[in-house]
C-alpha cells in the first residue's frame, strides 16, 4: 500500500558564483536527483556506520527529552529529526528514549527529501506506531492517541519547515554535510576538497556556497526551536590536519579509477565530470562560524571513528579482505548508487564494473581504512 504524503521542496541555488562563467546544464548539480538514498531497505543494510555514529548522541538526546517535560507530563516533547533517509536510526534513537521511560510521551517530525523511499521508512518505524502525514498548521503536533506519534515532513534541511517555536529538539545524523542545488559547475573530482581539485576558485565557490547551507541549517532550526531548546547533530567534518570520511578510498581508489577509465578511452570526460557527490566535510571551526549567531555550543567534540565494517575481520586472511571489502563498499553504495546510475547515463553494467573495481582496490589496501570514519558530535541550545 502506497502511503501519501504532502510535499514541500525548496531548492536553492548558490549565492554567489560570479567568478564563473554559466555554466551547461550537463555542469550543474542537481542534488535533488544526486542524493536519493538506496531504496526496499538497501540503505539500512548497509548502513551501520551511519547508525553506529549516530548512537554517539543517544545519551545526551535522551536527556534532553527529559529536560524538557512539563511539569505534570502532560504536554508531549516535541522532536524533529532531519536528513532520516529510511529511519532505521531514529528508530534505534525511539526505542533508546522509551526503553528509559516508556511513558514518556513525544511526538517525532521525520524530515528528509520527497524522493525518499517513505513507505520503508513507514515499515521501519512500525514497531513503535503509524507514520502519519503532518499538515502544517497553526497548532502543529495536536490530536495526540499514543504515547508515540509519528509525523513525516518532507523537504529541504535548508528552510525552515515546521512554525516558529514549535519544537523542544531538533536532531540530525549524518545529513547536514550534503549541499542543497547549486548552478557551480563541478570540479572534476568527486568531492570538492579532494587534493586533486586544481580549480581553486572552484573550490572556494563551493566552500561558500556550503557555509551559505550550513548557515541557513542553523537559522531555521533556530527559528523552530521554542527557547532553550536543543540542537543536536552528527556531522560529517574535516580535522585540523586534512582528514575526513572516506578520503583514502576517495583520494588513492575511487577517483584514480575513474581518471585511468578516462585516459583509457572507457569514460568520456563529460561523463567523469558529472561523477560528484555534493557534500562538504566542514571544519569545527566552519561549523562554529554558521551556528555562533543562534546557538550556545555545549560541547563539539571531533571523532574518528573505528570502521565498523572491519569487526570481525582479520585482514591477513584473504577472504576477510574481500568481505570488508564488499561490506565496505556496499555501505558506499547505500548513498551513491542514484548518483552513479546518473552519471553514467544508467548503464547499470558500467555501475557493477565499477564497483567490482572499487571492491578490488580496497582489497589491496584494507589495512589503510582501519579508522575512516570523521564526524563531529554538536550539543547545542537556542539563543
């Protein structure tokens, strides 16, 4: 049974990209057709980094929830979690808050885009209740029946989505690193701050254009808090000395493949550049920046987390390597399979050979991928 649910989709374009000339539609990014998790719950099974990180923030989450209880209990807490995608994790973080008090009562707004598989996100969540489409209203969050309600909310992170002072928490695991629609041209690498990308205005147009993001998270989440509420959020982030998610199989396997494909005449040069993947690891110190005017930071704490996919393994055992390996970069393929069937004009051929060439290539480097895991952990309260 297919689920209905109101749409509401803002798509941005970047502030600023004067530096530039125009560029082709076959340049821009389009990340609304970029980010499209995988889909039937491929994205939950391969996920268990994302929801591994996540669980960083269970505790403080938890607490907060009880902070904001009203003094008789009656009125429900009010949650919001963004970027859900199919919800396994805001499941796991549910199940967290009401194993410790299973009378508390709360209602959840679960937020990511239209294109979200909502009907798996429906069945994930269905332990605790029914997936219901939220109306915004006036008087958000009303006609309580359970202990749980569930609310889905589709749109863009960048804009305020729910009214104002209608939330005692906002939350966010690995999500507020992906970039809303912009018309720069792509860099031709596969993140913009791969070492390997020579266009430096380029980079710096996309880092704004980031900060400009980041900045509209903040104002929005501000504006949906009621005072003194909480802003939690994982978020992917790039340490002092350069480091961050993915960037040795990004740097040494995934770009160098699809350079030799070009150079051997196996991928038009048009088709490589459209390989991207609009995401930026910001800084601690970038991510201060755009929260600074609407939040108190608790505590920001840098992690590098150990791969999870590696437990278990031991790496001098040949078939442990290829199964890290294909864990590895099935967990890749949760999020950038859209994205690869698009770049390569839906060849799905052309996809699986890739990605039996990145599974090749991590086997041969598995011991260099022990710690790949960068992201910062943000506690935060409403100005």
């Amino acid at each position: 049974m297919k689920t209905k649910f109101t749409i509401i989709l803002f798509l941005l374009t970047a502030s600023n990209n004067n530096a530039h000339k125009s560029p082709t539609p076959d340049e821009c990014s389009d990340t609304a057709s970029l980010t499209t998790m995988a889909k039937s719950g491929q994205y939950a099974a391969a996920s268990s980094s994302q929801q591994e990180s996540y669980r960083q923030l269970f505790p403080d989450i938890a607490q907060a929830v009880q902070a904001s209880l009203s003094g008789d209990q009656s009125t429900p807490v009010a949650l919001a979690d963004y970027g859900a995608a199919d919800c396994l994790a805001t499941r796991y973080l549910l199940e967290y808050i009401t194993d410790n008090d299973p009378n508390i009562k709360i209602d959840v707004v679960i937020n990511d885009q239209d294109s979200n598989d909502w009907d798996f996100c429906a069945q994930n969540l269905s332990p605790l209740g029914k997936l219901k489409e939220l109306s915004i209203v006036k008087d958000t969050l009303r006609n309580r029946q359970h202990h749980v309600e569930l609310y889905s909310n589709p749109g863009s992170f960048t804009t305020q989505l729910l009214p104002n002072a209608s939330i005692d928490i906002t939350t966010s695991g690995t999500a507020f690193h992906w970039l809303s629609p912009s018309n720069l041209p792509r860099p031709g690498t596969f993140r913009f701050t791969s070492p390997n990308a020579v266009d430096r205005a380029l980079v710096a147009a996309w880092r704004e254009h980031s900060a400009n993001d980041w900045r509209l998270i903040c104002q929005s989440r501000h504006a949906e808090l009621k005072p003194g509420g909480y802003f939690f959020a994982i978020v992917p982030c790039m340490t002092v000395h350069g480091r961050e998610t993915y960037d040795v199989l990004m740097n040494t396997v995934f770009d160098p493949i699809l350079d030799d494909w070009v150079e051997q005449g196996l991928l038009p040069e048009k088709e490589r550049k459209n390989i991207f993947a609009p995401v930026h690891a910001r800084t601690v110190a970038e991510l201060k920046a755009g929260m600074d005017e609407y939040f108190d930071i608790v505590k920001m704490d840098e992690v590098i987390m150990a791969n999870p996919y590696l437990e278990g393994i031991s790496l001098d055992k040949e078939h442990d390597r290829e199964m890290f390996a294909k864990r590895y970069i099935e967990s890749i393929f949760a999020w950038a399979n859209t994205l690869l069937l698009n770049a390569f004009g839906g060849d799905e051929e052309l996809v699986a050979k890739f990605k039996s060439k990145l599974i090749e290539g991590v086997v041969a480097r598995a011991e260099e991928f022990d710690n790949d895991y960068v992201f910062a952990t943000i506690v935060a309260v409403k100005k």
